[in-house]
C-alpha cells in the first residue's frame, strides 16, 4: 500500500479524538502511530516481535512520546482485554492467519469494538482462478483466500456493514515486492560470509519466480472497513 493511500485510509476512518484503538500484529507501529498523531486516539497494539515492538515504541517516542498507546507483545490470537466490546476501532491489517482466515479475523475484531465501532482487515484475494502449479509451488491452497467480493460477503454475513474498500493496484505490489529483492541483494553485497545468505537469497529468489509468474496477475490485495452494528 502506497503512502498516499495509507493517508487517505486514515482520513476516511474520520475518528473521534481520543478514540479507543486496538491494532493486532502492528509490525513497526506506523498505522496506530499514525492513528495517535492524527486524531489523538489511545489504546493497544500487540505484536509476536519483540523486535517490532522495540521500533514500535521508539517510534512513538520520536514522533508523538506523549501518546497514550500502549504496546504489548505476545501472540495477538491470546490477546483478552479486561471487557469485550470497548475499542472504537479494531484492526488487523494483514496478519488474518493469526485467527485462521478472514473470518477468523472480523469474528474477534468485531468482539472487541462497541456496537457502531470500526473494523479494519488487510486480506489478500484471488483476482482469478489460480493454477495448480502457483499453488503447489507457493504452498498454498485455494481455500486459503477469499475473492475481492468474497471477502465483503463474509463480513456481512456476520452483520458486518461494509464501509469502503481501500485495493492495492501493480504499482503497489511491484513496490512492495521489489523492495524485498532490492533489500535482499543489498543484503548479500554489505554481509557475504553472513551464515543465512544463503537462506535469504533462496529464499528472494523463489519469491521473483512465484510473483513474476503467476502471484501479480493472480493475487491481490485489499483493506476492507466494516462497521458493527448498534444493536444484534
């Protein structure tokens, strides 16, 4: 997702100041960080990383050190506040395996939202048929992924209102690609007795075979926002 759209998402959320926030699997804080600096929100971001956590909170400090965020790490899956139903927004962008799929995901992100708070899920989604081969090859299964409308229905056969959906175009997946196999081969260049170069450049090098020839024409990338019902 490009830098302009991550703005633009921010803006539509239209939150109120000092909103309550959950974000599970925060990866180096920008989104609830972002959130903080905005609109003034307090609340929780969880991730399995220490090491993103550690950024995380330096981050904050940086940026916004009188922001009431707090950040916790551990398995977002065992993630219990003191009461359900209390955050104004909960999101979850691109980790949905976490809770095992999409459905998973909008289930507990809707449990910790009051009735008429935010849902935010970051899903992948089959733009066509994939091959067997891309499959195989990747490791995946076709059940894995919902499609682009899909992923709507599941949400509101929850009784889930969806709000908008924020897609990622080829520029965005060619960046976010590119920039892996751009940092994998500054990698090896900067660290050649490295005891995993040999895992990281196998490891990029199979990435550029999945996404060049079947993943870009085949998966995308979308963020969808739901808004819980206030009452049922």
């Amino acid at each position: 997702m490009s830098i302009d759209k991550h703005e633009q998402l921010i803006n539509i959320l239209n939150l109120k100041s000092g909103a309550r926030v959950l974000e599970i699997a925060i990866g180096k804080g920008e989104f609830i960080i972002r959130l903080a600096e905005k609109y003034g929100v307090t609340g929780t971001g969880v991730d399995i990383s220490k090491y993103f956590i550690s950024i995380a909170k330096k981050k904050l400090e940086t940026r916004n050190a009188g922001a009431n965020l707090e950040f916790i790490q551990m398995n977002g899956a065992d993630y219990q506040p003191e009461k359900l139903g209390t955050f104004d927004l909960a999101a979850c962008i691109g980790a949905s395996w976490i809770f095992k799929g999409h459905k998973g995901t909008l289930k507990f992100l809707a449990s910790m939202v009051v009735p008429g708070g935010l849902i935010v899920a970051g899903e992948p989604y089959w733009k066509k048929e994939p091959e067997e081969e891309y499959l195989k090859f990747s490791n995946q299964t076709r059940e894995e992924f919902g499609t682009y409308h899909g992923n709507v229905v599941v949400g509101e056969n929850m009784g889930l209102k969806l709000l908008y959906i924020m897609a990622s175009n080829m520029d965005d997946w060619d960046m976010y690609e590119g920039l892996q196999w751009n940092a994998a081969g500054k990698f090896a260049l900067e660290h050649p007795d490295d005891n995993d170069l040999e895992e990281i450049q196998s490891k990029s090098e199979k990435s550029k075979i999945e996404y060049l020839r079947w993943g870009r024409d085949c998966l995308g990338w979308a963020i969808y926002i739901f808004r819980k019902p206030l009452t049922g």
